[in-house]
C-alpha cells in the first residue's frame, strides 16, 4: 500500500498545509484527492479566512473533487490528509466513500497545537444527554412525517 | 427549554425537510438556527443535488448562518435539525460552537429509511486500523513541521 507515490502525495498535503500557515490564511492543514494516479483536487483549512467552521483542508479538498467530477461519491479515489481527520472530517469521508484514507499527524497532535478533535471525538461518542453541547430531543413524531414522504416519494433520488 | 417558539422553529425545520422531498431536490432534512428569537439561516439537504457530499442541511444551515453573520463561530444561536446530526453534522455543529441544539427524528429513525448515521457513529468510535474504510498512517514526522510553523508563526488567526 505504501509507495513512492504515496509518499509523494502525502508530501504534497503537508506542503499545502506548511504555505496555508505561511500565507496566514489558516490552520496547518492540507488534503489532496487521487484519482488513477493524479491529484484531482487539493483542500487547505480556510475557516477564518472564509468564515466558514465547515472549511477544514478535507471537506474543501471533498466539495472540489466532486466538482470535478461532477459526482457526489469519490469512486475510485484515495484521500491524503496531512493530520488524521476530525469527526466532521471523516464522516464527510465516509458519505463520499472514497477507496482509501491516509493520514499523517495523529488527532492527539492536533490537540497538543490546540484543536479540538480529540475532544470532539469524545463528545460524539456520548449519548447526547450527556455530552458538554446541550442537546434536547422534540417533536419525533411529526419529523416522521417527513420520514415517511421520503419513502413513498416517486421522485427522490437514493444514495 | 422546551416552549411554543422552540415547537415552531423545529416545525419549520420539519417543513423544510418534507417540502425537500416534495420537490424531488433531496433527502427528508431541514434545519434551522436562530438567533434572538430569529431565523437568520436556514438549510435542506441538496447532496444529489448540488453533488456534494457534505450538503447536509445542519451543513448547508451553518454555513448560511455564518455567511449572515461574518462569523466562523455561531455564538448565542441555536440550531433545529429534524434529524439528529450525523458524525460530520455533529462535528461541525461543535466547531460552530451554537449555545443549543435541538432535534426531532433520531439516528435510528435515520437507518430505517437507508441513511448511514448509525453505521458511521460506529465507524468514527473505531480505532482507525479497525475501521471498514482501509485507512494507512505515514509520515507523522513530515507533518509535525507544519505544526512547529502554525506554533511559531506570528500571522495566525487562533481559533
């Protein structure tokens, strides 16, 4: 599984994070997509410049590779991510699916620098009840509704 | 907590969600954030759509919410999903930091009509080298360069 390539590909992640830093323009983080070989799109971490909490280096490197290929699933693809990714980051990974994941510094890396993820990671894990996020469930019922539409809806589209 | 205005924003989360599905543009989900008593965002799921696997409407919502706002974080506002948020939702309703959240259908509710919410809860709680994804660590050295730069550097935007 490891390879030159690889080893290239990854290099290029941790170099896109090292230039975000440089350039300021965010965290120390970078992504890059490969499809059959080539890089099909790359990702930084823009959430200040962009003011979006969402801008981690793998979702915007995931919302561009599927730009390109003009699909909502990253058959086929491996995913080099220059810090193991956060939950958001890997669930994104998971609804795009995606043939392979690497991943360079440790989610414990990432907090030692004064992310969140490993504490993210934790919370996630807890029954909502108990998690530091106050979170109240409502209205089941009625959400059903919606529930029940979607199965009977002639015009959806599965995935 | 519970009160006449939170029922009327999660019913509009709700509504969303169906008309969503009504319209054929995506699957069964709305949400909603607030803030002083007001909507200033809202969000459907548009993944087919839009081809973007992280079109989710908690997503989709936060973003809107901190376009409105010029914010990276959603401070005093609180977000109505009429599904519990996915690992990738929940992530990043943590990075938005909201004051509350609230919602209807559960993750269960998710994996009966063929979501993966609850698959890929289980997933996230996985070590890396017992997920289903074939994940590979390499070249945690190369990438701890890009945190001593994000440590020492004198242009970040801490967050």
């Amino acid at each position: 599984m490891m390879s030159e390539e690889s080893n290239r590909f990854m290099l290029e992640a941790i170099r896109l994070a090292s230039e975000n830093v440089r350039k300021g323009l965010g965290g120390p983080f970078g992504a890059v997509i490969v499809k059959e070989g080539k890089i099909i799109a790359t990702g930084v971490n823009s959430v200040t410049k962009d003011n979006d909490p969402t801008a981690h280096a793998e979702i915007n490197a995931i919302r561009a590779a599927c730009r390109a290929l003009s699909s909502y699933q990253l058959d086929g693809c491996d995913i080099y991510a220059s810090c193991e990714p956060c939950p958001m980051c890997l669930g994104a990974i998971y609804w795009a699916r995606p043939s392979r994941l690497y991943f360079a510094a440790t989610k414990q890396d990432a907090a030692s620098i004064h992310f969140d993820d490993q504490f993210i990671y934790n919370e996630v894990a807890l029954p909502h009840v108990s998690r530091s996020l106050p979170t109240q469930q409502m209205m089941r019922d009625e959400a059903m509704e919606s529930f029940r539409l979607w199965e009977s809806s002639e015009v959806k589209k599965q995935y």
